[in-house]
C-alpha cells in the first residue's frame, strides 16, 4: 500500500482520490503525530466488509470448503443446461 503525508494527499487531493478509485488501490495517509488513515473507494470497502463476513462465519466457511472438496472431486451439483441459460440470462 501506498503511503503519502496528509500535506501531499491534500494538495492532490482530486488525484488520489481518482487513482484510488480508479486502480482499486488503497492510499495511505500519514500525519506528522503517526496517525493514518487509508483513502479507498467505497465498492472496494464493501467488498473488504463482505470478505471479513465470510472469513468470520464458520458456518459458510464450511460451506466453501465442502463445495471445493465435490468440485475438486467432480462430484458436486452440475446445474441443467435451463438453469444455466436462466442464471445467464441467454
């Protein structure tokens, strides 16, 4: 992750936010007592959000596990052709 000093992050301030937003790359902005904070765009967040979820909960982390395990195998659910054109929308 980047870092720049909150001085430099507001004087380009138009820029960073664009880059941030743009290359989905999170910036972090230091201050001269050592604080940060880390300027990202608000889609990459929720995705952070909803990544910690699915980490945190056992449960779908079993789920996930198990589901790789049949893939992995070739034994796990194969939808029908309809149900492929439906979830695809062809």
């Amino acid at each position: 992750m980047d870092s720049v000093s909150v001085n430099r992050f507001r004087d380009n301030l138009k820029a960073f936010v664009e880059e941030a937003i743009s290359n989905h790359t999170p910036l972090k902005v230091t201050r001269r007592s050592g604080e940060a904070f880390v300027v990202m765009s608000a889609d990459d967040w929720e995705r952070e959000q909803e990544t910690l979820y699915v980490l945190q909960n056992s449960s779908l982390m079993r789920q996930l596990a198990e589901s790789a395990a049949t893939h992995t195998q070739g034994s796990g659910y194969a939808p029908k052709d309809e149900e492929v054109d439906e979830i695809t929308r062809l």
